[in-house]
C-alpha cells in the first residue's frame, strides 16, 4: 500500500534532508552511532471515539518576572504576604514582589539632579549673554547641548530608581520563587514565575489529517487525568500554520474556564479532535519521528530495524493512517523486530550503531 497522503510532503522533504545529512559510506573505519529502539508490537487501533490528543495542562498566561536593572535584592515576595510566602500566594496586578536595595540609585539620581540644576543655570545666564550678542553662537549650542545631555542622565537615572522595583504585571499567583533576599539580581535574569489560572491552556500536536476538521472558536471535551470521569470544555484559540519540524505535528492551543482554580499546571490532559471515525484496523504503532524516506522512492515511508549483530536494515512500509502522533504500519514490519526511533535520520542501510531501547 502507498504511502497515506498526510506523510508524502513529510517524506519528500526527508529524502532531501537526509541526502544533504548523511555520512558517506567508505571503508574507513566510521564511528559508531548510538540509537534508540522501539520494538514492534501488533496492536488493534479502535477509532470509534475519534482521534485523541495528550498535552499539558498550563496558566493561561505563565511570566518569568525579572528587574530591568542589576542589583542586590533587598526583599522578595508580596507585600500583602507574610515572610513565609509559598507558592500558590494570590497577588493583585501592581503589587510590589520584590525589591532591589536602592541606595546606590538615589545617590546617582541625586547626583545627576545636581549637574542638571547646574547646566540649566549655565544655559540660562549664557542665553541672555547670546541674545545681547556678548555669546558666539557655538559656544550658546554646547551650554544648550550639556543641558539637554544632562536632563536625559537625570531622567535615566530616575528610571533606573523606578526599575528597583518589581511589580505584578496582572492578577494571579505566584508559581515559584527563583531567588531570595540578600542575592544578586541579574538584569533579566528571573526572579519570580507568576501565572494567571482563572482561565487555562491545553496544547496539543496534532498531524495534518487532523486540521480541515477545527476552527478557531470550536469547543471540545477535554478529560483530565486528575478528574477521572469528567469533562471540562475548551475552546480551539490558536490552530498552527506550520508543522513542527521534529515531531512533524501541528500545534493546536484550547482554553479552558477554571474560575475555581481546580485545575493546575502541569495536569496531564486528553482531548479528542476530528469526527469520529467508527472503524478498526490492525497493525503496529510506530512514533511519526521514526520515519525516514525510502530512498529516492518519496511515494513510500521507511523506518531503520536494528538486527541481532547491531546493524542497521532500510524497511519500506506500507502504512494505514495516522493515529495521534503515531502511524499505523499494516506492512513491512515483522513483530518482534527492532525499529530505530530516535537518530534514524543520520543512518543509511548497513551502518553499525549501538543500540539501547527506548520506553513506550
């Protein structure tokens, strides 16, 4: 059987890729590659319920908090909160989170106040003298010139004095703390993560059989492993315009109402996408980043299979559908035998490589 229609660019682009990637074969001594193994399992796929899709549950708005400016940090966590602070701490948008010992601002914004009072009283007194033509007008230019430059340092130090302090950019809670009281702040190195969980996201990779089926605003049931037995409902907010180059999936983003906060980030979360497809069908499962062209044949998909002796056998198959992120082979495997799923793209036919198995 051909290959399914949703992998032939996938493939197409393989043979090229891996035409431009691979090692020339030579009688040198090469080095040894080191791979990872699935071995292949005869499974039954029942799609009565439509495909399903696993991600993880995450705020809907997740923010590493840092300062714009080094220093040392002088007292970290909510101002509303007690020293004992932990994660989870609700905080309100513009609350103070953390601050920066100040001493060393309000002396360089005290500092550059004073040179600017001085060059505004130089650019004052030279101003009449130009306008009495007792003041060339270059010298009138720089007194200007200093006077400007000096009203900038000020507002910069003035800014760097606001910079000190770190405030919440919205209303939610504090998911980690990542330094403490007394350390150097780093400008830009974070400080705190704060997320935002009245509302959550779901994403998901899903294959390109999936998109004709969504739309943006369409809801699905989602289950939480967590919540056994229920559903919560998300809603499709992002639909990705471009395959995941690694994974060759498409990135798909819900949103779900979590007004009372029972969902976490981090939850492990299942939904299903696309009608429901009542049919079954046999054959083995196998990830689509297993997959590798066959050769200068791009109307077919290949795997690489490990033999006993370590040595790696190009394996064109015949394959169904695709099922999550995973391909259904009805032909060219054999059960029990061992399908490269992690470097296959660096191998050709015949290569030696070291060989470990990779869990399900």
């Amino acid at each position: 059987m051909n290959l399914h229609p949703s992998l032939a660019l996938t493939v197409a682009a393989l043979a090229l890729l891996q035409t431009a990637c691979k090692p020339t074969a030579s009688s040198d001594a090469a080095p040894t590659y080191n791979v990872r193994y699935i071995v292949a399992e005869p499974q039954t796929n029942d799609q009565t319920s439509g495909p399903a899709f696993l991600g993880l549950i995450r705020g809907d708005a997740e923010t590493q908090l840092s300062f714009k400016v080094n220093g040392q940090i002088s007292r970290i966590g909510p101002e509303s909160a007690s020293e004992d602070w932990k994660q989870g701490t609700q905080v309100r948008a513009g609350e103070v989170l953390a601050q920066l010992d100040t001493a060393n601002f309000v002396n360089a914004v005290a500092a550059a106040r004073a040179r600017t009072e001085l060059a505004r009283a130089n650019y004052a007194r030279n101003s009449e003298l130009y306008a009495a033509a007792n003041l060339s007008k270059s010298d009138y230019d720089t007194t200007r010139a200093q006077k400007e430059m000096a009203e900038a340092e000020l507002a910069q130090a003035e800014q760097y004095l606001h910079d000190t302090t770190l405030r919440a950019p919205y209303d939610g809670v504090i998911l980690t703390r990542l330094a403490r009281a007394g350390e150097f702040a780093a400008a830009g190195h974070p400080v705190i993560l704060m997320g935002d969980f009245r509302r959550v996201s779901l994403e998901v990779g899903v294959p390109d059989t999936a998109l004709p089926t969504l739309q943006i605003g369409q809801t699905r049931d989602v289950l939480i492993s967590a919540f056994e037995g229920q559903s919560f409902q998300g809603t499709i907010s992002e639909i990705g315009i471009a395959a995941d180059p690694a994974s060759r999936l498409f990135r798909v983003v819900l949103k779900i109402d979590n007004a009372d906060g029972r969902l976490k980030s981090g939850m492990t979360a299942r939904v299903n996408l696309g009608a429901a497809a009542p049919q079954q069908s046999r054959g083995i499962l196998l990830p689509l980043s297993s997959l590798v062209a066959s050769g200068t044949d791009t109307g077919h998909s290949a795997v690489f299979v490990v033999d006993d002796q370590g040595q790696v056998h190009l394996r064109k198959l015949e394959t169904s559908e695709i099922v999550g992120s995973s391909v259904l082979v009805t032909g060219g495997l054999q059960p029990g035998e061992k399908v490269v799923t992690l470097g296959a793209g660096l191998l050709i036919d015949g290569m030696q490589v070291q060989a470990q198995p990779q869990s399900r």
